[in-house]
C-alpha cells in the first residue's frame, strides 16, 4: 500500500518535470525566434523598407507568450519574420530596380 | 560558335545598358524636371502647365467645381487668421519671427525647402520656424501642432501667386546628394503593397482609385498644408506624405526625418515654376 503511493507520487512528480522541461523549451525557441524576427526587423528598418505591421505583430507576439498562449505566440512571430524578410529582399531589389522607373 | 559569339557580345551589351539606365538614373535635377513636365504635358496636353499647381482640380473637372464651390468659403481661413496672429507676435525675449528669417513676407514660404551646407542637410520651412524658436530659448512646436500648421498656413497665403524656385546648387555635392536621396525614395517601391510613390503619381496619374483620381507629380507640394475634409482639419505636407506610405502598408517616417525632407527636396524641385499656391482645400 505504501509502496504504491510512492510510486504514485513519484509517477507525478516525473510528469510534473517532463511538463516543465516542455514548457521549458517552447519558451525558449519562442525567444530564439522571437529575437530572430526582431532583428529582421531592425534589419528592414535600416533599409528604410519596414512594412506596416511587422513591430505590431511582435508586440502582439509578447503579449500571448506572457500569457502563456505560445502556440498563438509562434504563430505571431512568424508572421513578422515573413514580413521583415520581404521587407528586405524588396530593399535589396529596389537598391537598382527604381532607377529603371525614372522618367526621362 | 554562333551562340558563343552571340553571349560574348551580349556581356558588353548588358554592361552599356545598365550604365544608360545609372547614367538616366543619375541625369541633374533640371533635366529631371524637365522631363517630368514633358511627361505630363504629354499625358494631359489640353492642361496648361500652371494648372498643375491644382493638382487633381485641374485633371478632374467634376471634382474641380466642387473644390472651386468650397473656395468660395476656404475651410483654411482660421488657420490662417490664427498664423497672422503667431506671425506678429513677440517671443518673449522681444524677437519676432520674422527677424530670423533673411527673406521678408511673401518670399518666406519660397526660401523653403532648401539645403543648408553648415549642417548639410534640407532645411524646410517648419524646421527654420523651430530653430528660430529655440535660438530665442522657446520650445520648439510639434510638427503637426496647430500653432505650426496655422503659422505655416500663413506664410503660404502671403506667398500666393510667388514662383516656386527650388536650388540644388551644382558647387554643393551635399545639395545633389539630398536630391538624389529623394528622387529614389519617390520611385522606390515600398511597403506591403509593393507600390513606389511614382507608380500612383507619375504612372497611374488621372487613374481611379476607387472614388478618387490619382493627381500628378508636378504641383505636388505647392499648396501645403491643406484642409481636407475628411479629417476636418488641416495637415501638413509631410504628414500626407506619411498618409501615403501607410497606404501602402510601409511603416511611416517620423515627421521631418531625413527621408521626408530629401523627399520634399525632389518633390518641390519638380514643382519649380509653378505658383505657391497654398493653403489648399482637399477631399
């Protein structure tokens, strides 16, 4: 009888850690790729080519990880990544392209 | 062989074409803007070159009586009332505005965008305002305040009927340089949208979107600020311009950033000969 309530409470004391640890480590790749995007971003911003929304969408990323929501989190923060990437490849197609339009 | 011969010719080829593209690119500012007039002379030939400081009122005639019926009381009139009173009142310390300016009423509007070789950057009208303010140790004024809109407002009635003169002195390579930072960003395609601001207002001029007609290039920055109506207020050129970038889903610049002034640089440059026209009355 004993034994088998310390195995119980051990059983849950094992789930217990195994959750954390999951937790754990989506909370850190949520800040791996949150700092990822953010520094896209930035990038972007120094092309002067940042879009519109990139900096909401990683606020609005924060705000589900703080509330513990991180699978709407991820998903937030890729949005911004995508964004910031284009952001940049736009800047470096118009570093030449725009000269093609000038009117002459 | 054939083919060979063929791609060797074509490296050369690619090499002259890319530099006739840089050199149009790079071509001085009068040649910019007379191509621009010539451009839309030839897109518009039944409107007289003057009309352009209208803007769309002189490409779109429903829309043009309307705005005419509206001046007939001008929404912008307080503002420019309450710009006089600014105008003639003392700082503190006793100075007027108006002593820190070289050029006296009507030319104050006019000396406006211009470059500045002690600092090298574009000055434009609201930051000599500010730099007035802060030499005779008052704060300077938000950009989009009513008090700067309303003084620039002013300065714009008085400067009716004066030419625009824009100068981006050849023995200045900091003038050229600004111009050309503004002349890009015009036709750099930006924001979500993917759009330049020269694809709505040099390519698609005269053009519906949805309810309204894209408005041409050259008279762009004649009549500023303006009141539009569906705001209910006046704004300035710089904040039309942020309205614009956000259009296209790009993050807006700070009002007097170093982009939106190169970007007036350019942009009053191609309005050179026209009339100062403002303050304007829009949609």
């Amino acid at each position: 009888m004993g034994r088998a309530l310390a195995n119980r409470r051990s059983l849950r004391r094992l789930m217990l850690i195994t959750v954390l640890i999951a937790l754990t480590g989506c909370a850190t790749e949520f800040e791996r790729r949150f700092d990822e995007a953010e520094r896209l971003r930035s990038e972007a911003a120094a092309a002067d080519s940042e879009w519109l929304e990139t900096g909401d969408l990683l606020a609005q990323a924060q705000q589900a990880a703080s509330r513990d929501d991180l699978d709407a989190a991820m998903v937030l923060v890729e949005r911004a990544r995508f964004q910031a990437e284009m952001a940049i490849k736009q800047a470096a197609r118009e570093a030449d392209a725009w000269a093609g339009r000038v009117v002459k | 062989m054939n083919l060979r011969i063929r791609k060797a010719a074509a490296v050369p080829g690619a090499i002259v074409a890319a530099l006739l593209v840089q050199q149009i690119a790079l071509a001085g500012p009068e040649e910019d803007r007379l191509a621009f007039v010539a451009y839309f002379q030839s897109r518009f030939p039944d409107i007289p070159f003057e009309q352009f400081a209208n803007g769309i009122y002189a490409i779109d005639s429903d829309a043009r009586s309307q705005w005419l019926e509206i001046e007939e009381f001008p929404p912008y009139e307080f503002a420019v009332e309450r710009g006089k009173e600014l105008w003639h009142k003392a700082l503190p310390n006793g100075t007027m505005l108006a002593d820190c300016f070289a050029a006296q009423l009507p030319d104050i509007r006019g000396q406006f965008p211009s470059f500045d070789v002690a600092s090298g950057e574009v000055i434009t009208l609201e930051l000599a305002i500010n730099d007035c303010r802060i030499e005779n140790n008052q704060p300077p004024l938000e950009y989009d305040s009513s008090e700067m809109i309303d003084l620039t407002a002013y300065l714009a009635f008085e400067a009716r009927g004066t030419k625009v003169d824009v100068r981006v002195p050849d023995d200045q390579p900091g003038a050229l340089a600004a111009y050309e930072s503004g002349k890009r960003f015009y036709y750099s395609k930006r924001g979500q949208l993917n759009f330049a601001c020269a694809d709505c207002h040099v390519t698609s001029a005269g053009q519906w979107v949805r309810a309204d007609r894209l408005s041409a290039t050259i008279g762009h920055t004649t009549h500023f600020p303006v009141y539009r109506s569906k705001l209910g207020g006046m704004i300035s050129l710089q904040k039309r311009f942020a309205g614009c970038i956000r259009d296209v889903r790009a993050k807006p610049f700070e009002l007097q950033s170093t982009q939106y002034r190169n970007l007036e640089y350019f942009l009053s440059y191609m309005s050179n000969g026209l009339e100062w026209n403002g303050p304007g009355a829009r949609k």
